[in-house]
C-alpha cells in the first residue's frame, strides 16, 4: 500500500494512526499525529516512511515487532509519550536523514539481532541523525549508548 500527501490524525490514544496487519506499506510526505502509535508494524511487514512527519504519539513513533525491513528516511518524529522508533527482533531497520525530538525515553530502541544500520556500521547505526532533546538518545538491546557509538558483531567497540 502506498499512502502519498495525507494528513492523518489519530483520535483514541488505545489505537495505531496507521497499522500494518501484512504486505508493505509505503508512506511518503504525509503528516500522521496522535494514536497510541503513528505506525504499527505486525510480523512479517515491511515499512518505508519518508520525507513524512510524525508526532504526539501516546507510545511511540513507529513500533515494529517481528517485522521483515522498517525504514526511516529524511522524516521528523517528535513529542513521542515512548520511543521514536520501537524495533523488537526485526530483520532490518535503517534510520537515514532524519530528526527525533522529544521523544522519551529513547530516539531509537532496538532489541534482537537483526541489522540495525547507522553511521558506517554492519550492525547498529543512524545514519545522518540529528538527535535533539532526548533523555538517552539510544537504547541497543538494553545497553545505553551515545547515538554514534557502534556496537561490532562480535561485542567489541
């Protein structure tokens, strides 16, 4: 599904703006506030969300579980009651050109052992990020780090 120059605004904070049950979703130069989530992501989906905003989420920005790519490119999440980004064992996650602010507790969680790509690393990374007014910028799997630490395949940093 591809969603292009839409404004969405989630009225029920128990609710996703946007959730993928399955397939792709494609969501470009949109606007999506409020929900318990901007984007869900169930087991399985693949998610690409650029040059788009998203913000004043109950939970979280986008909250991946299980899903096989979630990517995020030139979009601005902010004032986020969770994460920015939530990664919970998914395949592939890559953050590109893009801006958190206030989102608490984190800018980016990841957990599981998939690619998480940012700055120059096979493993964990955001690439190009501007992190502003973040509590602790980014969590990898429950160990906190400045954003542009990278954490090797074989523990070392």
């Amino acid at each position: 599904m591809i969603l292009k120059n839409i404004t969405l605004i989630g009225k029920v904070r128990t609710q996703p703006v946007i959730h993928v049950l399955a397939g792709n979703l494609d969501l470009k130069f949109s606007t999506i506030e409020g929900g318990k989530y901007s984007v869900l992501a169930d087991a399985g989906t693949r998610v690409a969300i650029s040059n788009s905003y998203l913000g004043d989420a109950e939970r979280g920005g986008v909250m991946a579980k299980s899903a096989l790519d979630v990517a995020v490119d030139n979009s601005l999440v902010e004032r986020c009651g969770g994460s920015g980004v939530i990664a919970e064992t998914c395949d592939e996650v890559r953050v590109l050109h893009s801006t958190f602010n206030d989102t608490t507790p984190h800018a980016i969680e990841s957990t599981g052992n998939g690619l998480f790509e940012v700055v120059d690393t096979e493993f964990t990374a955001i690439s190009h990020a501007q992190i502003l007014d973040n509590y602790k910028p980014v969590k990898f799997d429950n160990e906190e780090r400045p954003w542009y630490t990278r954490k090797h395949g074989n523990g070392e940093q």
